[in-house]
C-alpha cells in the first residue's frame, strides 16, 4: 500500500508538469489544427534561461533566498519562452498557414532540430546541474513521503491551469480564442484580429512551457539541450489522450499518463522478475498512444478543432 501511495504522489507530480506543456500543444492544435513539435524544446529553452540565471546570481554573489532566486530565474524564464513561441509563430508557421498540411508538421520538426542545435551550442552537450539553493522539507502521508518541492509543483500546476481555464472562458481574449477556434474566417469578419489571437496562443502556451522547464529542473536536479524531446512526446501523448484541441482533456490526460507511468515504473519490476526495470516506464507513455490511438482516436474527452470551410 505504501508503494501504491507514493507511485500515485509520484505520478501526480510528473503529471502536473505533462499537463502543463500539453496544454500548449492542444491549444495551438484547437485552432491551427497544428502539432507544434517544437514546443518541447520551448520547455527545454525555459529550464535552460533559467538555469544560466540562477547560475549568474550565484557566481555574483548575490545573497538571497533560494527561492527567490529560482523565481527571479524564472521572471527572466518566462519572457524568453514568450518572445521565443511569438518569433517561431511568425517565423515558421505564419509564412504556411494556407499551405498543405504537410508543410508545416515538417517545419515544425526542423524547428525542433534546429532550437535542439542552439541550446546545445549555447549551453554545451554535458548536463547542467540545477544548484542545490532549495530548502526541501520532506513530509510522511500515510506511510510515503511527499517533499515541499513535490507540493508546491502540484500546488502551482493547479493554480496556473485554473488560471488558464478562467482566461479562456472569462475575458475577452478567452472569447476571442474560442471565436477564433470555433472558424477563423467568421471570427474575422466579426473583428477578431486573427494574428494576434494566434501569436497569444503561442505565447501563453510557451509561459506554461517555460514554467514546466523549471519545475523539471528542480524536480531532477539538472537540464540538457535534449531533454525536451522526450518531455514533448509524453506531453503529445496526454494531449492525444485527452481529446487533441480539448483543454480539460489535456489536463486529465497529464494527469492520468503521469500516474500510469509511475504507477508502471513501481510495478513492472515485480511483475516481470526482475526481467525489466523501472528505466523502461518510458514504453507506458507510448504504449498508450498507440491504444487510445487504435481504440479512441479522439481521446476520453473527445477532439475539438476548427471548423473546416
């Protein structure tokens, strides 16, 4: 029982960070109808930004809490991932907008290959270590451990997906998104900037993006330039099974594939003796796309996209 316990706080964790970059994928699916294959890298970008902040505080000296200096790491964090999600927008993907739909799926993984380049490039090939600045309390529930870090990824994860929830279906750029979504050339002829509608939704998706980088970070305790690649196809897999496009599905879906990883990671030791280890909880990511693809194609809460003219 205890096992099961901390698999499920465990998995809670994973899957509030899976969450988060899903939410970037599904929101630029919703109305693009576009996987964003270089979001992942976004991700990476914001640990990265963050991490050679941090780093230059505490080569200079400077005597603040550990916390605070993760989050001034993460100020600088966010705004690099926004003016990065605008400029792939209107760089990469606005030129193709009305081109087949091949274009821009293969602009988007050269992207992603070319943003892998850069960070290493920048940043080196070695891991970068995330400094150990973080007072971590550890707590007992129910016989598994919980730390502070682990609560306040959860606890932050659910404040700024409420958030996001309430932007969309209380404000005027919420109804602009939906509008928008709903059939572009409608939405313009009502007066919704379209452009603009479309670069804020890269832009928001990118903040959350930056802000997972970070959470990942200082959850394992370093970055590399290639770590978004993997953390971009396990969120791709949550936003597929939650409904592609569907903003509550990529929630539930993050959720539920960083539960069924951990739970997977814990279990799959004793279930094969010993034959495989939990370095393979990887599969279970994959190995559930391929079964929401094969039973449920438009995921548990189904799929929205634009409407087709």
């Amino acid at each position: 029982m205890d096992i099961l316990l901390q698999q499920l706080i465990n998995g809670l964790v994973l899957g509030s960070v899976y969450a988060l970059v899903a939410l970037g994928y599904t929101m630029v699916y919703g109305i693009l109808e576009l996987i964003n294959f270089a979001h992942g890298e976004v991700t990476m970008i914001g640990a990265m930004v963050a991490l050679a902040v941090i780093g230059a505080l505490l080569n200079h000296g400077v005597v603040l809490p550990g916390a605070m200096i993760v989050f001034l790491g993460l100020l600088v964090a966010i705004p690099a991932c926004a003016l990065l999600g605008f400029g792939i927008e209107r760089v990469a993907y606005r030129p193709l907008r009305n081109a087949p739909r091949l274009a821009p799926l293969i602009t988007a993984i050269g992207m992603s290959i070319v943003l892998q380049n850069v960070a290493m490039i920048t940043w080196g090939r070695q891991y970068v270590s995330f400094p150990p600045i973080l007072q971590i309390e550890r707590y007992n529930l129910g016989g598994a451990t919980i730390t502070s870090l682990q609560i306040f990824i959860i606890l932050l994860s659910a404040v700024l997906m409420t958030g996001l929830v309430l932007l969309i279906d209380r404000t005027r750029l919420g109804r602009a998104m939906r509008a928008t979504a709903q059939n572009k050339a409608v939405a313009g002829l009502m007066g919704v900037n379209i452009n603009s509608v479309i670069s804020m939704t890269f832009i928001i998706g990118s903040m959350l993006a930056a802000v997972a980088g970070v959470m990942v970070g200082a959850y394992y305790g370093l970055a590399h330039y290639y770590m978004g690649f993997m953390l971009g196809l396990k969120a791709f897999t949550a936003a597929v099974l939650g409904g592609i496009g569907n903003i509550p599905g990529a929630m539930l879906g993050g959720l539920l594939l960083g539960i069924i990883e951990s739970l997977g990671a814990g279990y799959i030791g004793p279930l094969t003796g010993g034959f495989l280890g939990s370095h393979y909880q990887d599969v279970f990511a994959f190995f559930v796309l391929i079964l929401v693809l094969v039973l449920r194609p438009a995921g548990l809460l189904g799929e929205r996209v634009a409407d087709r003219p």
